[in-house]
C-alpha cells in the first residue's frame, strides 16, 4: 500500500483494538494527521470493547462531531459496565444532540 487514507488508519485502529491492543491502537489514532467521525468511533469502541469505558467516555467528550454509532457506542458501553443511569442519561440527550435529529418514541 503505498497511500494511507483515512479508511486504511481506521481498519488498523480496528485491528489493533480486536487483538487487545488498544495502546497501539490509540498511537496509531493519534498520529492521524486528519480524523473523521468513523476513526474516532473505531477508537471508542475499542476501549469499549477492552472494558475501559471510561477513557471511552472521555474520548466522546472531545469528539468534535458525533453521529448516531458515536451515540450508540457509548450508551451501550455504559450499559455493558452497569452505569445504567449514566446510559440512560446519555440516551434523554440524544434527540437534543445527535445530528440525525432523532425521533424517539415516549411510551
């Protein structure tokens, strides 16, 4: 491969993340020169899926855009850690704050 772009970075942020080795993985984040919101979601999920949720956490903090997976993400990692009112709270903020503008449904 003589080109890196964008997708090449975020299937190794993946990669590395799968195999347990989110540390490489983060090295490889933060030497991107450019990240668009799916290097950023491979990055959180792999500290979700490694059970450091809130470095996760953090990591959506800064995140400059979100889209609904970034959302996803992270409710779901602070359910798999049984911070459900933390999930749940991030849940009520979705309508207001996730670009999609979702409609959820009140039952």
């Amino acid at each position: 491969m003589t080109i890196r772009d964008l997708a090449s970075w975020t299937i190794m942020i993946s990669g590395f993340s799968s195999a347990g080795l989110v540390v490489e993985a983060r090295e490889l984040f933060d030497g991107m020169l450019v990240r668009d919101v799916q290097a950023w979601n491979a990055m959180i999920l792999g500290y979700i899926e490694n059970r450091y949720v809130a470095i996760a956490e953090g990591l959506f903090q800064k995140m400059p855009e979100r889209d609904l997976e970034s959302w996803t993400l992270m409710v779901n990692g602070l359910v798999k850690v049984q911070r459900i009112n933390d999930a749940l709270e991030l849940f009520m903020e979705m309508p207001e704050k996730c670009p999609e503008n979702l409609e959820l449904d009140y039952f």
